[in-house]
C-alpha cells in the first residue's frame, strides 16, 4: 500500500474535525506532490547513461633508447645515443586506435628520461596518409588548460580530453613540438610510416614541410577515447610473438584479434585490444626493455580501463639456457632458467592481475624447433611449462597456440604453412591462426 493509499484509509476511520481534516488535505496534496517528484526523478535518472569514463584505445610498452642503442643490432638504425636528440623540430606520431569514440586524450611519457621533457605545443588530428592529416579535424592538446608541459624524468602526462571522432582501426596524428634539445629517451618500434620528423613548429600543419621518416617512435604511449559505454579492454603482454612484425606493427595477431572482435556480430560489448608486446622480452631478467616481472603494472594493469589481460612469455627465457654453453658467454645463476622459475613468475602475474580484478589468460609457449634455443633441455622446460599453463584452474581461460602452431608431423617444431622461416616467429597466417585461436566469449565476460 502506497502512501496516497493509507491516508485515505485513515481518513475513513477518523472523525476528525474541520481543523483537522484542512490539516489532513494539505498534508494529503503535499504527499502528492512529493510521489510525483519522486517518481520524475527516477524517470530522469533511467534515461540518463553511466558516467563516462577514460579507456584504453591504443598502447605501446616502452623501451630506454640508450639501451637499444648500445645494442650493435640497433645502432644502425638509432646511431650513437650521445648525438641523437630533437633539436627545435616537429615530431609526428601515426597510430590506430581499436576504439571508436568522440573524445580522445593523449599521454607522454618521459619514462627512461634522464632530464625534463618540455613539450612546446602539441595537436591530434585524423590521419589521411604518411604524415598528412585533415585540416578539418586538427585540435590543439593542453595540459591542465596550458599549451605547453614539462614532464619530469621517469613520468608521464595526459594530455586535457579534446572533441575528436574516431573510428576503431582509423589513423590518428599526434604532432609535439619539442623546441629545446631533448635526447632520444622513452622509444618503440613501430612498422614504416610510424613517425615523422620536420624543422620548427608544425604541430597544426596539414603536412609537414620536408618530412623525414623516423626509424622509431619517441614519447607518444597512449590514446584513451571517454566512453560511457560498457567496453572489454584487452591487453596482449608478451614478446616478439605478440609484437609482431615490425613489433607492434599491423599484421600481429593482438591487432587481428581487434579486427575479428569488431567484425563478430555475436558481441555483446566493445573490445578495445592493446598490444604490449616487445621484442626480445623476457619474463624473469631483463632483455631488450625490463623484464615482464617488472612491467607488468605499467604496461598491462596500467593501462585505462584494463580488464583482461592474455600473457605469452618465456620463449626467450627458456632461449637464454642454449646461450650457456657458448664459448665466451656467462650466464649469471639468478639468469639460468628453470621451469619452476618460470611458472612462478607467471604465477606471480596472475596473482597481480587477480588482486586488481583483472582477467588472465594464459598462452602456452609454441614451439620453437630448428632454431639456436632448440635443445633436449630447452625442450624438456618448453613442455613442462606448457603442461603447468594447462592445468592452471586459477586463470579465466588457456590459450593453447602450442597445439595451434606446432607442425603435426613433427610436434617440437612449427607447422611450415604458419613459419615466417626462422622457425621461431609465426607469419601473417600464424598470427591469423593466433588471433583465431581465442575464444571470444572469454573477452565479453
């Protein structure tokens, strides 16, 4: 019985006096009056949508340059890390977000810097090819209302939130504006066409005047899209094998899975997909960029929005114990693998994405035979790692790419049709086998 209900009733058993019954109608037409307001306040809040929030829509994991640069495979392409450094010059930054979304922020970084960074003047605009943009959709980028920011060593920055419509797999310009000289510092690697280079300010230039292509991508690390919509925000952690030609270059299969997500009719909420894999990674010790140990709170549960995350590490680490036994090289003993290192570490990850209500899911080392990491003992720590992934009832989902990948004649090696020929990295249809490979209901829980 409502209100309005019990006063009339007691209305009926009352005698009440005219004093009593003008008394009684007023406080009648007032209850009324507040059912009503009641019932229009709760009208309002039904129509009106969750409170929006920032989510992932695109990532990278982060390297130091003067380590990369120190390594004689990549001198070469970054040169001597005391002579590199932007002088008064426009960088531009190419990336593909895997969210739609009408309102964007970017985020900086200056993690491996060893001075400030300042940033000049900054922009975001839709990318139209190389290092063009449309005029149309340039937008300046402020910090806490401020055209320019200074971020200090080992920290980052979010750019204010700006009205710029995306679209999932859409290529977006981020343009900075460095007019100190900063040393090459927090850097990834992209695939050809990633970052471009031009003399002074050109952050809102529909293109850039003499652009040279960048060899490497330099500070730019995020872009989150404001949504008020529920989205599932997927992060693939790993090594090469998650990064992909060209590291996070197209092609890997975390941006597969992205495609396969936004072309599934049976969906039920938005999937944003970030690839944080790095090449040369490993899990227990650091490699080529820290250890997985270490990065993973940055690089995963860092990320806006995280909810689930799919870990394939210990290819390199199981790699490392074949390089032990060369003439010359030391392998330090907290450096000699085991695979009760390895499971306790990938052990340790769960429990961190678990107590930050992150789901895991795990992926089984593929095989790596015919390759320098290929011995009976690697291959002993490869299959008993493989067989501890498995039986694991503490992750939200397995994802087998061993059983995917591998060759069915000739299990410890991988299947040619998905060899990129160095019997270690899966091609364009391995990394399609990858993305196939995972069940999609396990990304919409």
């Amino acid at each position: 019985m409502n209100l309005l209900a019990r006063w009339r009733a007691g209305l009926r058993d009352a005698a009440l006096s005219p004093a009593h019954w003008m008394a009684v109608l007023g406080l009648a037409v007032l209850l009324v009056g507040v059912q009503a307001v009641w019932a229009k306040q709760a009208e309002q809040a039904a129509r009106q949508p969750a409170e929006a929030r920032w989510v992932a829509g695109w990532a990278v994991a982060v390297l130091d340059f003067r380590e990369m640069a120190a390594n004689p495979l990549m001198a070469a392409m970054g040169g001597a890390p005391d002579t590199r450094a932007f002088r008064a010059q426009t960088l531009r930054q190419v990336l593909q977000p895997s969210l739609d979304g009408e309102r964007v922020r970017i985020r900086f970084s200056n993690r491996f810097g060893k001075t400030p960074l300042r940033i000049a003047a900054a922009s975001v605009a839709l990318g139209t090819g190389t290092d063009a943009v449309s005029p149309a959709s340039l937008r300046t980028l402020r910090f806490g209302g401020r055209a320019t920011t200074t971020i200090a060593p080992g920290a980052e920055a979010w750019s204010d939130g700006v009205a710029l419509k995306v679209e999932a797999g859409q290529s977006v310009a981020v343009s900075l504006y460095l007019d100190r000289t900063t040393p090459f510092a927090t850097m990834y690697l992209m695939g050809a066409g990633g970052g471009w280079l031009a003399e002074g300010n050109a952050v809102m230039a529909p293109k850039l005047p003499k652009a040279a292509p960048l060899p490497m991508n330099h500070i730019v690390t995020g872009l989150d899209v404001l949504t008020a919509q529920p989205v599932r925000t997927v992060v693939a952690f790993g090594d090469s094998i998650t990064a992909g030609g060209g590291e996070s270059g197209t092609g890997a299969y975390p941006d597969m899975l992205a495609t396969r997500l936004r072309d599934s009719p049976q969906a039920a909420h938005e999937v944003s997909v970030i690839n944080a894999g790095i090449g040369g990674n490993r899990l227990l010790v650091d490699s080529i960029g820290p250890n997985g140990l270490s990065r993973f709170a940055r690089d995963v549960l860092g990320q806006s929005g995280v909810t689930h995350a799919i870990v394939l590490l210990g290819t390199n680490d199981i790699g490392r114990a074949a390089f032990g036994a060369l003439p010359g090289v030391e392998v330090a003993p907290h450096e000699v693998p085991t695979a009760e290192r390895i499971t306790d570490g990938l052990g340790q990850l769960v429990k961190q994405a678990r107590a930050k209500g992150v789901k895991v899911l795990l992926g089984t080392v593929p095989p790596f035979g015919n390759t320098p990491y290929a011995t009976e003992a690697n291959e002993a720590m490869r299959e008993a790692v493989n067989r501890w992934v498995r039986s694991r009832q503490d992750v939200d989902g397995v994802i087998d790419f061993d059983a995917v990948l591998r060759d069915p004649a000739a299990p410890r090696q991988m299947n040619p049709t998905f060899d990129s020929g160095d019997h270690l990295h899966p091609n364009r249809a391995g990394h399609a086998a990858m993305a196939a490979a995972i069940d999609l209901r396990e990304l919409q829980e």
